[in-house]
C-alpha cells in the first residue's frame, strides 16, 4: 500500500503534466484526442490518489472538496462513457490549479511528521 506521502507525491506529478501540456484554448483540447487521453489520465490520476489518501489526512483538511474529487474520479474510472469534455477540460484548468497549494500544504505537513517519526 502507498503512503500518503507517495500518493501526494503522484498528486503533484499529475498536476504537473496536467499544467505542462494543457492548452490554454479549448478548441485546441478538443480538436487533439491523444492530448484528450493524456489530460483525462492525469487528472484521473489526480482523483485516484485524492481517493486514496486516508481518511485521518482528510479530516484534518476539511477546506478540501473532497466528495467533488472522489466524484469525478469515480466517473472517469467507472462511468468513463459519460465524460463531458467540458468538463474535463475546466477541471484541469481551474479546478486542479487550485487544488495545488492544499496538496502542497498536506505534503509539508506529512513530510515532517514523517521526518519526526524517523528523528525522533
């Protein structure tokens, strides 16, 4: 099982990929199936490891829309024939964004207690 601190770490990678290759215009994103495929992996990744996460984590980030995340990652896994685009589209440019700097806070805070477990 991964830990947290990996899952947070596969968050950020998938952010990452998601900010690099993402076009600014949706029309471009809609004309270019491949690029569709990889924007929609990544933020499926984003959801999977979101979902992931333990449930003592998410509770101590309850400012974190997590229904909404786990929500679209359970479409995208399991309802994958009822993708709006649209959709996918404005999740990776808005709503990843600003899922970001809570990803970073968590990963911090996971960071040191992991290092203080370990330097005791």
């Amino acid at each position: 099982m991964r830990s947290d601190l990996l899952r947070l770490q596969d968050i950020l990678d998938a952010m990452a990929v998601v900010a690099e290759y993402l076009p600014v215009d949706q029309a471009v994103f809609d004309a270019d199936p491949p690029l569709q495929s990889h924007i929609y992996r990544h933020v499926m990744i984003v959801g999977e490891a979101a979902w992931s996460l333990s449930k003592s984590l998410k509770a101590q980030h309850p400012q974190v829309p997590w229904k909404q995340i786990e929500g679209m990652r359970h479409i995208m896994v399991h309802d994958y024939f009822k993708v709006d685009w649209y959709i996918v589209f404005i999740t990776a440019r808005v709503h990843v964004p600003a899922f970001k700097p809570h990803v970073e806070l968590m990963l911090r805070t996971v960071s040191s207690s992991s290092s203080n477990l370990q330097n005791p």
